[in-house]
C-alpha cells in the first residue's frame, strides 16, 4: 500500500514561492496562468496492517507532523496494489 499525503498552504497564507513562480511563469509566455501555489507531496511505503487503523493513525501523522496545521492543509490519498 502507498499512502501520499499532499500538503498546501491555507488560502488565506501568502505563499511567496508561488509568487515567484507565477511572475517566472508569466515572464516565459504562459501570461495565461492566474496563481501558483507550492506544496509537499509525502510518499510512504506501507506494509501490512489493517487498512482503517492505518488510515486512522497516517491522518494522526499527517496532521501533527507532515503539516503545521496552523497554516497548511492536508490531504490523504491511500493506494492499494500496482
């Protein structure tokens, strides 16, 4: 099992790495792209286990310590086989 946690900022956060690519983005002709926002993307390698307490406990782990919750948001994505 794969579970892949992306994490962002919160909306209301100013994300200035966004704003750097956006004003790059727009430099090389793409004037078409609004916003640009940066994020993580978390892969873990799952092994065994029941699927509803590891869900459980990756959102445990997803909200204390893969994102600050006080400014990002998370999102999890559990994959079973290929």
């Amino acid at each position: 099992m794969k579970a892949i946690v992306t994490v962002t900022l919160k909306p209301s956060i100013l994300d200035p790495q966004g704003e750097a690519v956006l004003h790059a983005v727009q430099g090389m002709g793409l004037k078409e792209v609004k916003s640009v926002r940066i994020g993580k993307h978390i892969e873990l390698e799952i092994q065994g286990g029941d699927e509803t307490t590891l869900k459980k406990k990756l959102e445990q782990i997803s909200g204390e310590l893969l994102s600050n919750p006080v400014m990002e948001n998370f999102h999890l994505d559990l994959r079973t086989g290929g």
